[in-house]
C-alpha cells in the first residue's frame, strides 16, 4: 500500500479494511502527515458518473437565455438624464413666480400718463436720420405731435455718437443743443438700445423716437409707449391717436 506522504508498506488486512472504508491506512507515524494533504491515495475511485452528469449540467446551462437588463433600470444613462430633467421640472413647478405688475397709469392698452410736454428719448439713428432728411428736431416734432416736446438725450446716446467718429460730428453737435435734456446713465456699457428700452418699461411717462428695426421691434411689446420714426421726410407716431398732426403710416 502507497500513501499520499510516500510511506509504501505491506498492507495488512486492518489496513485493506480500512482502505475500502475510505479511511487512511498509513502507520501511526506518517499518519499525521496523511491528514495534513487532506486525502490518501488509497481511497477508492469515485465512478465515472460524476463527469458525464457535469457535462449534461453544462450544456443545459449554455442553452439558457442570458438575463438581459431591465430598461427601467436607474443605472442606464437615458433614464439618468430622464430623471434629472423631470426633477428639474418639478424645482421650477415649486420655485415662487415673479409676475410683472400692470402699471396704475395703463387703462387697458391706453397710457394715461402720457401728455404735453411729452419726453421723447432720442437715439443715435434717429439723430442721424433727421440731419440726412434735414428736419429741425424741436420744430418736427412740434409739428408731428402739435405740443411741446422736450428730446432726452442719455449718457450712452451721447457715448455712441462720440465713438463714431468725426463724420457723425454734426449729429454730436446737435445732441449737446441745450434745448435738449440731457439724462445720466447707471448701468455699465455704452450699449443705448437696452437703456432705452429698460427707461421706457420702467417708466411708462416716456416716448421712443428711433429709426432702428430691432428696437421698435422691442418697444411695440411694451404696451402704453408711442415710437417716433421718420416717413416722407417727417416725423410719425405708432400707437398714439390723439397725434393729429402726424401722417398715418
């Protein structure tokens, strides 16, 4: 008999009883070690049906389908974005609303706070417009809105003119007449399109006299605030039925 440790001895019948019984049959001495490598070579041989029942198993698992993840599961990136968008839906359903408040002078689209002498802001295009067209700018607009008018001109008006440069030096000219009142400007920048725009929403005592697209695009939102323009080599107001002395456009 051979065990796992070396030890090769003649058996006897205790050891062959031993052996079929499946414990060790070493001497006393080299049996400690027999223990230590867990198993002794003379137990007898498991059957061959182990490997085959192994194989069957194996090939049945192959067959299986493969679990696939659940869409709805928080760890794929779409429902991620999913979920932080509908979060940052219901933040803004909860966060406080501002509303504008309708101003007291305002009787549905009409301003009552409008009357002579009417404040007329000037900007830069309107400036430029009526020196090209050759129409004085009290007089014109005398004429357009039969009372006094008195023209605004801001500090960031006033900047602009100064940066186009000497060909525009008769329009800066006429911007410092002191028949013009001249308005100081808070915010930062010489940009006169959203000053204007922000003096005439804020106070609804004001009218926009400009030639600029964009900006009486922006200022026909604004309900209550007239825009001066200029049409036939005159001066007209949008918005503003008591003008009778403004051609209609």
């Amino acid at each position: 008999l051979a065990c796992r440790t070396g030890a090769v001895r003649r058996g006897t019948r205790g050891d062959a009883a031993r052996a079929r019984e499946g414990r060790c049959c070493c001497p006393l001495r080299f049996r400690r070690a027999c223990l230590l490598q867990a198993r002794c070579s003379s137990r007898p041989a498991k059957s061959g049906m182990g490997k085959q029942k192994k194989a069957r198993l194996r090939s049945i698992s192959s067959l299986r389908v493969q679990k696939t993840i659940n869409p709805k599961d928080p760890r794929i990136k779409a429902n991620q974005e999913e979920l932080v968008k509908k979060t940052r839906v219901q933040r803004e359903a909860l966060r406080p609303r501002h509303v504008k408040t309708t101003p007291t002078a305002m009787f549905f689209k009409y301003n009552t706070q409008l009357g002579p002498p009417y404040n007329v802001l000037v900007d830069t295009s309107f400036i430029n417009f009526s020196i090209r067209n050759k129409i004085e700018m009290v007089g014109g607009l005398l004429d357009c809105l039969l009372a006094k008018a008195t023209p605004i001109i801001t500090d960031c008006v006033m900047a602009e003119l100064e940066k186009l440069g000497p060909k525009y030096r008769v329009a800066l000219r006429l911007a410092k007449d002191p028949r013009f009142e001249r308005v100081p400007c808070t915010h930062k920048g010489t940009y006169a399109d959203d000053c204007l725009l922000r003096r005439a929403e804020s106070h609804r005592c004001f009218m926009v006299a400009t030639c600029d697209r964009d900006l009486k695009r922006k200022i026909r939102k604004i309900p209550g605030v007239p825009v001066v323009t200029i049409k036939g080599r005159k001066f007209t107001v949008e918005r503003m039925p008591e003008a009778f002395g403004a051609p209609r456009t």
